[in-house]
C-alpha cells in the first residue's frame, strides 16, 4: 500500500505527467482516530473534578422570556445554591437558561459545546468550557456525568439524550438516578406512548416506565434532585 502524505505528488497516467491534489490529513481514518481519541480524554479530564452535577438538557430554540427559559434558570439557581454544580450542552435557549440561573447563584457553570456550522455557540453565561466536534463523544459526556437529569422540552438532540440514558438505566449499564421529564404538556404524550404502546405490547417492562418522573415545577423537580444520592463516582 502506497504511503501517504500531505505533499502534492505527480503520477504518469497514459504515459503523461499528472499533478494529484494535495492529500488531506484531516480526512483519514488514522487522524480521525486519534481526534476522536483526544476528545474523550479531555472530555473525561474536563469532568473529572466536577462535584454534585446536574445535566439540563432541552431545546436551542427556547427563547428568553419564555416559561421553560424562565423555570430552567429558576430550576438551576435552586440547585446551585444547594450545592449542585450545572452541565449543560453550553448552546442557547434551556442550555442558556441552565447556565444564566447556576452563575446567579454563584454555582459552578459548565458547558460542553459541540462545534456546529451554525445555531450554536458557547453562551456567556458558561464559566468552564469544553468544545467537541463529534456528537457522540459529547454525547458521552454528557450522558454519564451527572447525579440527576433534567429534560426540558426539545427536538430530535434531546429526545436522543433521553433515549439513550434510560436505555443505559435499563440494561445496567448505568446506575439509577433521577431522570425528570419537565413540562407536563410537553412531555404527556410520550409518556402516554411509552406506556400505552410500548409496555402494552411488551417491547418493554412495566417498570422501565418508571425509570422517568414527570414534573411540572421548579419546587417539585429540585426536591427530588437535592434528596439524590450523592454519587463518588461521576462515570458511568
């Protein structure tokens, strides 16, 4: 197999002299490898130190004023005077939300942002930062870093978010912790689904129905999040 290099090469073809492009490092596997390598471990590095975290997670497109935006910011500033330290995705709408209400309440504010070509930039209200290309290293981090998650309402990144940590819950992979679906209204007719097609036709338990509460207050979602275990291990 011939070596690869980022200089310009030339081949003969039909007898001529053909100048080839110059090789991209970047779009190797090799490279790619080790990028995705390096994120995990300073994602890992980043989190290490992190105490009492909880995770927020929710839509982009939440905009200030609103009723999620408010009771996020509320729902963290609570949490952050209690000791918690606020994860977020570090992007706009609940993620800014989450971040505006820890810095008020002087509580550690982390974001992990991921690098997109547009919608998203870290916020300002993010005191410790960490920015990620791939997705699913993000995902990673933000999936096995926290005693309580909190979902607000949100489109296809959140709902993968939820998915995939209670899938996590049910096949013991992770350990049980609160998981809180926010907003009633919103969140009704998933749960509805989840039991009513799911359970109802055995594709799951009963009780990785349970593995899930929905609430519908700032009180109520931070009284199960300040009765939590405390967890001394933050992964996994």
């Amino acid at each position: 197999m011939p070596k690869r290099n980022s200089k310009q090469s030339a081949v003969k073809r039909n007898g001529k002299l053909v100048h080839r492009a110059p090789f991209d490092f970047k779009s190797d596997i090799t490279w790619r490898i080790f990028r995705i390598m390096s994120e995990f471990i300073d994602g890992f590095e980043f989190l290490a130190d992190v105490r009492r975290p909880v995770t927020f997670f929710g839509s982009a497109r939440i905009p200030l004023g609103t009723r999620y935006y408010r009771e996020a910011q509320q729902l963290a500033t609570k949490l952050g005077r209690a000791g918690f330290t606020i994860i977020t995705g570090g992007g706009p709408g609940i993620m800014e939300a989450g971040n505006k209400g820890a810095v008020r309440a002087k509580a550690e504010s982390v974001g992990l942002n991921i690098q997109l070509p547009y919608e998203q930039r870290i916020n300002k209200f993010v005191k410790k930062g960490i920015g990620f290309y791939y997705f699913f290293s993000r995902k990673v981090m933000l999936s096995t870093s926290a005693q309580a998650y909190v979902f607000f309402p949100g489109g296809y990144g959140t709902l993968d978010e939820f998915f995939t940590i209670i899938t996590l819950i049910q096949t013991g992979k992770m350990e049980r912790r609160p998981i809180l679906l926010y907003g009633q209204e919103f969140w009704e007719p998933l749960d509805a689904f989840i039991r009513q097609t799911l359970v109802k036709d055995r594709h799951i338990d009963w009780d990785d129905a349970k593995l899930y509460a929905i609430v519908d207050s700032v009180a109520a979602a931070a009284k199960i999040v300040t009765s939590s275990k405390e967890r001394r291990h933050w992964f996994m």
